[in-house]
C-alpha cells in the first residue's frame, strides 16, 4: 500500500509508526498518533538491534513485453493485522469492529490508499550491472481488506524497459529505514517469458545487524529521537531477487 504505509511515515522518510512531522495525505500517514509510543519502542529496541513494526507479506510479478524485455513489475502488499486494525481505527473504519467493510467504507479506503505521498518511492529497488532502474509512479492500485488484514495490489512499470541478460536484473523490496519487514514469500512470477532463471540471496542478518549497531554507536541520545538520524540501512536486511533471462534471437 504505497499510501498505506505512508500513513506511518515521517516527512522525509520511509513508512514507519515514527512520529510524523506533517500529516500524510496517504494512509501510511494516518498512524502518526500513535507516534509517542513508537518512540518508546525505537528507544528500547535500539539496545537489542534492528527489528521492525510492521510486517507486509509481499509478492511480485515479473511483466515482460513482447520484445522480451522487462517492463513492469507487480506488486502485492498484505499487511499484519495488528497494522491492519490501526490503520483502520485511525480511518474510523469498520466501527462495528466485525471485521467488514460496508461499500462506502471500501470506496473511503480504496481513496485514501491508492494515492502516494511525493516523498515515498514504493520501497522497490531494481539495479542491473549496479545502475538504479529507474521505475515510474504505481498504477493500477487497488485497496483492500480481507480476513483481519490490508491488502494493496499495484503495478510499477519501468521507465524503459530493459533486457535482463547478459547482467541480471537485482530486485530487492525494504524500508530504508527498517520499520518495515517486507516478507517474499516466494520467487516473483513470470508473465511473457518462460526461460528466466531467477535466484534468491538471502540476507545476512547477523552482518545486517552488526553494522545497525555500529551506525547507533555513532548518534548520541537527542539524535535518536531524530528521525532523519536513524541508520537507513533497510537494504542490508533484505533478501535479493536476481533474475537472468536468455538473449532473444
């Protein structure tokens, strides 16, 4: 949910419970009051290391045009309940408490969430030979919510569409600032190529978490409360995707 989730991200930052400097026009934004308590947590959490708030089972699909090349991939977000019953409290959602949406309820949501804030990049990396791939804004996004938990669908199309040989395409999927866990929960689809070998390298996390450590030894205790002070090291626990297609006749 690009907007869900920067309902909970500070000005400037990624999506997180964080206090938030200004309000987001987006749903991530929408958890800002709960800010205070959030504090408390980075506080405590900083002495056992890096560990995020909110957990987002993730999916992606591979979309490749007809010269073979890719050119958009999907995206599918599915919150945790415990987000999932904050952001809806904060939208006064499902008052009821039943665990449905009436029809004005979902069309409120569907608003709220499909509309991203400028300083949120949709938390999807994509890089071949080490070069950022330069993706365009979501489309095509949908809200939901289902069974106790949000889920966001969307699709972000590359600004050029590239051949993923003979370099491979890297795709990771994080929160710089690691308040947010994306979970892949397997390897991407593939929609218009079937001779794509993909690979997963899996995070080290010790490592990840060694060098967090290391980036809190360096900020005093006013520049914790910071939020532009936080270690943006999102990237180093997170899986990484690296597909390589066969060249085209």
């Amino acid at each position: 949910m690009g907007a869900l989730r920067a309902m909970s991200r500070p000005a400037g930052g990624p999506p997180s419970l964080r206090l938030a400097a200004r309000p987001r026009p987006a749903i991530r934004g929408r958890m800002r009051h709960i800010g205070s308590l959030t504090v408390c947590l980075c506080l405590a959490g900083s002495a056992a290391g890096a560990h995020p708030h909110i957990f987002v089972d993730t999916g992606l699909t591979l979309r490749f045009d007809d010269q073979g090349r890719l050119g958009a991939v999907g995206v599918v977000w599915v919150y945790d309940e415990l987000s999932s019953m904050l952001i809806l409290g904060d939208l006064e959602l499902d008052g009821d408490a039943d665990g449905e949406l009436t029809q004005v309820e979902r069309q409120r949501l569907q608003q709220e969430g499909s509309t991203w804030p400028e300083d949120f990049d949709g938390d999807l990396y994509l890089s071949q030979a080490g070069q950022a791939i330069a993706l365009s804004g979501p489309r095509d996004s949908i809200v939901d919510y289902r069974d106790g938990r949000l889920i966001e669908t969307h699709l972000r199309p590359l600004a050029t569409p590239l051949a993923p040989q003979p370099q491979p395409v890297a795709i990771k999927v994080y929160d710089p600032f690691y308040y947010t866990f994306y979970d892949l929960a397997a390897a991407p689809k593939m929609i218009g190529r079937g001779d794509c070998e993909v690979r997963i390298e899996r995070a080290d996390i010790a490592a990840a978490q060694k060098l967090y450590a290391d980036e809190l030894e360096l900020l005093n205790d006013e520049q914790m409360l910071d939020e532009g002070q936080s270690p943006q090291l999102g990237g180093a626990f997170a899986d990484e995707v690296r597909v390589t297609c066969a060249a085209q006749p």
